[in-house]
C-alpha cells in the first residue's frame, strides 16, 4: 500500500517517490563531499526545493529538474563525470528571476556556498563551469559540458503538444513583458539555435532529438514570423 501523497515545489507526489528523489541528492552529496554529510544534504535538498518551488516560476520548477534528470540517467555512463554533471543539473537553475542575466552566475555560487570547505576545489570548479554553460551563449567546449547544454536544451526534441505547453510555461513566467518584446527576443534565440550546424552537441542526442527540436523549431519560428514577430 502507497503513502498518500505529499507536495514539494506544487508539485504532488508519492510519497515513496518524494523520499527516492531525497536519497538520491543525499547519496550525490555524500559521494562528492567530504565528512558526514548526511544531515547537510537533507537540508540543502529542502532549500532546492524551496527554490524551485517560488510562485514566479512556471516550468524553471522541480519538474524541469525533474526532466534534466531523466534525460541524466539515459546519458550518465557516456560523461567523463557524471557526479559533477548530475549536481551541476540540481543547482543550473537553483536561482531564477526572469529576465536576469546573472541566474547561472548566482546559482554556482549558491553551489560554491553551501559545499564551502567539504569539496575537493577541483570539483566545485568543474560543476561551476557546468552550470555556467547553461547560458547558451557558446557553444559547450568540453564533453560533459556538450551533455548538460543538451539535457537542458531537451525539451526541444519533445512532441509539439509538450513542447508548445513548456512554451507557454515560459512565457507565463514573464507578465510584466509585452508580447513584442518577449517573443522579438524569444524569436532571436530560437533562431540563433537554428543556425547551429546542429541543435545538439553530443552524438547521443542528436540522434534522439534532433529530427523533432529541428521541427520544432521550424514550426514556431514560422509561426512566430507569422504574427509579425520577425
């Protein structure tokens, strides 16, 4: 017999699954942090949560982790580091507020500052680096850099219907923004992702998704131009 549900981030879920979802950043932190860690890593997996679960977001929520670490699992045995790509995955959105340019910066720090003197320094640069390629502005350089852009790019290559609705979801998390602007800017990066010679850097996920994110992003570029965007 299930326990009844419980709700993280607005999330509902099994309970069973809720305390899957803890013992697995539990068991991340304590393989990657020195000392008994348990206690600590309860408490930063709470503070996670409360993050993702503020009411501005829409889909920068548990859910897209949620994702990013499913699309994780199908990858990890391909990364050089998969421990540093998995935390990199908890922590590239930890701090969202929408239309800021410095998210990914304060979210590595965040990273920087609650793992402060119990990891080896080697590590917290790398999985600073890692989430700071979630930028998108270049190109990843390096292979598990290549397979967090393309986690976190994965919802591209999604059906249309879950695709549109993350759309939505992203918009709603800018109301204060006129429609001009948003999808004028909006528009700039789908297309930028576009004129890549591929949407996605690794060979895993060009197979996977590159057929429908090139769909996708035909289709809502067109639509876009459509309504006077372009």
């Amino acid at each position: 017999m299930n326990e009844p549900s419980s709700t993280l981030a607005g999330v509902a879920l099994p309970a069973d699954d809720l305390g899957r979802e803890q013992a697995r950043f539990t068991a991340l932190w304590a393989r990657t942090l020195s000392g008994d860690e348990s206690a600590a890593a309860k408490t930063v997996y709470e503070r996670l949560i409360e993050l993702y679960g503020e009411p501005h977001r829409h889909y920068h929520t548990l859910n897209h982790i949620r994702h990013c670490l499913r699309e994780f699992d199908r990858a990890a045995a391909l990364m050089d580091d998969p421990d540093a790509v998995e935390m990199a995955l908890w922590f590239h959105d930890a701090i969202y507020q929408p239309g800021a340019g410095d998210n990914e910066r304060r979210s590595a720090d965040l990273f920087r500052q609650w793992a402060e003197g119990c990891v080896d320094p080697v590590f917290q640069q790398r999985v600073d680096d890692l989430v700071m390629a979630t930028v998108h502005r270049e190109l990843p350089g390096w292979r598990d850099a290549g397979f967090v852009v393309d986690i976190d790019l994965s919802s591209f290559g999604l059906p249309w219907e879950t695709f549109e609705r993350d759309g939505r979801l992203i918009r709603a998390e800018f109301p204060e923004v006129a429609d001009d602007q948003y999808y004028r800017g909006h528009l700039r990066f789908l297309v930028a992702l576009q004129d890549r010679p591929t949407v996605f850097s690794t060979e895993f996920f060009q197979q996977r998704y590159e057929e429908v994110a090139r769909e996708n992003l035909a289709r809502i570029i067109a639509g876009l131009r459509a309504r006077g965007f372009g």
